[in-house]
C-alpha cells in the first residue's frame, strides 16, 4: 500500500526494472516462458509465477481505491493531523462497512480507528470514521440528522475526522465548506488494476506491463466493470489473461486504429505523456462535478522535433477525455488570403471549439505566430496585429469553461513570450524523439493485428526515428507491396528499420555521452535532462545550463 501511495521512480529506473536483463531468471529461461504464453516478469528464479500469499480481490481494491482517493502519504499524515477533516465522497454504500474494517491498513501502525464518538479507544491516537446509516439504497433525513448529531460532536475532541459519504446522496452544505477537505472515491483504473496485479499475479512484484495495458479496455470501461465480474477476472493465472478476460467480460471490442489514438493505447512514460495523463484525468473529474474548471491546468504547449507525435499526443487527449477535438493551424490561417481573411479563419476555429464544447482545441505551428520583438521590420505590423489577436482569442476563451487548449511547435524560442506566459500556456513540455515503448505504441496503431514480439522489434530497429517516420514508412511499404500484388509482411519493414551500425561504435559514442553527463554533475553545470545515440552514429547529451562564475 505504501508503494502504492508513493511517486513513481525514475523513467530510466522503471525501463531497467522491465527489462530482461532485471528479471530473476535467465535469458533463455525467459524467453521461454514468454513463449509458453507466461509472464517473465512475474516469474522468479524458481520457477513460481504467482505471490507466497494470495490477496482477495474483493479487500484489496476497496483498499487501493480508497488510497487513490487519498492520494500520497503526505496527503495521508495531512488528513490525520488534529483538527482536520475529510469528506471521500460517492463511495458506495455496499462498501462503507468494509472501508471501516479495512482503513487500519492505511494508517500508521500506532493509530486505530474509532467509528463512533461514544466509543473511543484510549491511550492511542485514532482517526474517527463517520456515514450516514443507509437504508434500502437511501440516506433518509433521520439518518442525516443523527449523523450531524455525531459530527457536533466529533468536531469538539480535535481529533481527526474522516467522513465517507455514500453515492446514494448529495453531499450536504455544511460538508462543503472551506475548511474541510474533499476527495471523491477513486473508480476503478488501469493504475489501480496494475498495482493490485502487482501484487496478486506475480512472484517478482513484476508483471509485464506493456502487455496488460495493451489488452485492458479504457477507465472507463473499468469503472463500470461490476465487482463480481472483477472477481472471476481476477482467477485468471497471468496479469495478461486478467486483463484479456475484463475485455470478455465487459463486452467491449478492442478500440480499432480507425478510432484514433488514445492515451491508454501509448506506453512510455515521458514528461509530456505524464502532463497529458494528468489533464486527462482532472477533465474526467470535472466531468463528474469533482473539480472546479478554474481548479484545472487547462493550455498545454507541446514542443520539439517535427514528426515527434506532438498533435498525436493532443488528438488521444481529446478522445480519452471524451472531448470534440477542434485542429487548427498557422498555416491553415495564413493561407486564407490577406491579412482580414488570417484572422477571420482564426477566430472562425476558436468558436467552432466553444460550439463543440467540451472539446480539446490543438493549435498547429503556433510558433508561426511570430514575436513582437524580432528586430526584423519586414511586415512588422502584420505580425504585431496577427499576435495581440490571436492573444485576444486565448484570453477569451479562458474565460470560458469547456475548452482545452493544446498548442505544438518546433522552435519555442521564436514565439512571443505574451503567447508563453502563464494563464496562456499553462504547461509548456519538451517532447523529443521517441523511445522504443513510444514507437511501439506507434506501431501498434499502424498495426494493430501484428503479433507483439514483432512490433517491439520493429521499434528497436526503428529508435531515432520520429513517430511520422513510422507512419511514412510503412504506408511507402504497405504501397510497395500492393505495387507486387502481395501483403506487406515482417521482412518488408526489417529491410526498411535495418540496423546498420556497429554495435561497438554505440558503445563507444554512449560512454562518451556518459562523460559529458558526469562532468556535468562534477561541475555543477545543471541537471541532465536527456542523453541519447541517434541512428546515424552519433549521440548527444541535453543539460539546463546554469550559470556559475569562473565556468564558460
């Protein structure tokens, strides 16, 4: 549980511990399993997949639930410390009782529950757990009353308060005030799911990863999955087959590529994926009347490369947030005519966005839009009036709930830093080339029915190439091959992502990037951001340069 509630670790820790080269077992050994359609992940270096002692389903993910819902440790100590109350609101009223049983495992071992004002345990600290009394699916106003009668009570011994609020009723007023924290229980998730398969399918505290997300439906079908459907889910022998049967059981058809790209469907974990995840989640939140909008990061800049997935990453926002999706471009705009005919498009895309709201607005080339402060004077005050209306536009619509807003780039530093500041663009994250779990997300898109051990080879190949590279390259092959009257096969893309560098020059080149990195952290020069070797021999490492006295 406490893993549960702690930050995740590094991206490059968390690639380490997936890999083979981590597992208990050997390389053939694993191999093997993963053949035999095993976990290796799971499996430890005697043989046995499966954990000494089997959790029960039906504890274990009203308990992770409830620690989503509360957040991370320190949220935790924050809600036990005197004084304070905490509203967990629509948790069902099926649960309560269990929650009650099982909150003592969330606590820390010098801390007990107490349920009731009049029954208190002494000489220890305790939370107090307070509900309404429930009653064929209903909170009457009996109920409320006499749990307001405990509440007055409670709030007189300082001690903290915990209030679970069933899902069968409105949270009441005198629940809502400023001083009293609210949470709203935590549905069902991919997150959750995984961290209890952590636990239940895995002899390692391992499970593969990849392969779960790639079978699960989306949160949203998760949380409509019933309890006792979750159960018989859960007497699957492999994490893999967990997930398979949810699918089975939910009745939903795999997403199809055609559908576009969904957040649950990219693996990776980088800076920008992260930032897209969290909006992605505080939107569902505010869906469901859990968040305010003021309460939400609602402009996110995406920057880099071209062909990187930029656009890609703010059209699977849209569709895993269950938003319109509304693209517009600097091109586009431009291309309309003069200078009337730019703006006109411009403003015609930002209220098409708030007619189809909620919906998740992706601004295109908006580095096109240009500085005020070039010292270039050609078309000077085409660019001024172009900039102070586009920021008009951004000012408006931030006044408005209902509309995301996503902008991509590749040069950041061309654009005006009005359009940068915070309260236009919240979140600005570098997004660079992709890694081997990013192209493989790539890939499986394209191809959704090729086997995986396939698709993870072909994004090995396929690493210092951008997501449209990808994209480009099998739709040349797949052409090529329709041209020879045949269906693309593995070979074909093989030939295309050849490897044809020397694998000793790679390691060369990274030790040599690893020197650029320690001098770096020996000279206090700034923490490395990304090192990396590109497909043409080379390697380079980015560092946030700070200035320091007597060191050019």
């Amino acid at each position: 549980l406490e893993a549960a509630m702690s930050p995740p670790g590094s991206a490059a820790l968390d690639a380490l511990n997936r890999s083979p080269a981590a597992q208990n077992i050997s390389p053939e050994e694993h191999d093997a399993i993963a053949d035999a359609g095993g976990d290796p992940a799971a499996t430890a270096a005697n043989g046995t997949s499966q954990p000494r002692i089997r959790l029960p389903a039906g504890k274990l993910f009203p308990l992770l639930r409830l620690a989503a819902s509360i957040g991370s440790i320190p949220d935790r100590n924050a809600m036990l410390v005197p004084g304070a109350i905490t509203v967990i609101a629509r948790v069902p009223g099926d649960l309560i009782d269990q929650i009650n049983r099982l909150m003592s495992h969330l606590l820390p071992q010098d801390m007990s529950v107490a349920l009731s004002p009049g029954r208190l345990p002494k000489g220890q600290p305790y939370v107090l757990l307070l509900s309404p009394d429930i009653s064929n699916n209903k909170v009457s106003e009996r109920a409320v009353s006499a749990f307001a009668a405990d509440l007055a009570r409670a709030v007189d011994m300082r001690a903290p308060i915990v209030i679970l609020w069933p899902d069968e009723a409105a949270v009441p007023a005198m629940l809502q005030q400023a001083p009293i924290q609210r949470r709203a229980f935590a549905p069902l998730s991919a997150e959750i799911l995984m961290t209890a398969l952590r636990a239940t399918h895995s002899a390692t505290g391992r499970i593969d990863e990849t392969a779960v997300r790639t079978a699960l439906p989306n949160d949203a079908a998760l949380s409509d999955l019933e309890p006792l459907a979750l159960s018989l889910a859960m007497r699957a022998p492999s994490a893999k087959a967990v997930a398979e049967r949810i699918v089975t059981l939910t009745n939903k058809a795999p997403r199809a590529a055609a559908d576009g790209p969904w957040l649950e469907d990219i693996h990776g974990d980088t800076p920008a994926l992260r930032a897209a995840r969290q909006i992605t989640r505080d939107l569902g939140m505010w869906k469901k009347g859990e968040v305010t909008w003021q309460d939400l990061t609602r402009t996110l800049l995406l920057y880099g490369p071209p062909g990187t997935g930029k656009s890609w990453i703010a059209r699977a926002m849209g569709n895993s947030a269950g938003f319109a999706v509304v693209t517009g471009t600097f091109g586009a705009w431009q291309a309309a005519g003069h200078l009337g005919d730019m703006l006109r498009e411009m403003r015609r895309t930002f209220a098409e966005a708030r007619t189809k709201a909620p919906t998740v607005l992706i601004i295109d080339e908006i580095d096109a839009v240009g500085s005020r402060e070039d010292r270039d004077q050609h078309n000077r005050s085409y660019r001024t009036q172009v900039i102070n209306a586009f920021l008009a536009e951004m000012d408006a619509i931030a006044r408005e709930e209902g509309v995301i807003v996503v902008g991509t780039c590749n040069h950041l530093e061309m654009i005006d830093p009005a359009v940068l500041r915070a309260g236009r663009f919240d979140m600005k994250v570098a997004l660079p080339l992709p890694d081997a779990d990013g192209l493989y997300s790539v890939f499986r898109h394209c191809l959704p029915d090729w086997r995986e051990a396939d698709l993870r080879d072909l994004a090995t190949r396929a690493v210092g190439s951008s997501a449209a590279d990808v994209d480009a390259a099998i739709r040349q092959t797949r052409a090529a091959a329709r041209g020879a009257k045949r269906d693309m096969v593995l070979a074909d893309l093989q030939r295309v992502f050849r490897i044809t560098h020397d694998p000793e020059i790679d390691r060369r080149v990274a030790l040599h990037e690893c020197g650029h990195a320690i001098t770096c952290a020996a000279l206090r020069l700034g923490p490395v951001k990304r090192m990396f070797l590109d497909r043409n021999g080379g390697g380079g490492t980015l560092f946030d340069a700070e200035a320091k006295h007597g060191v050019l």
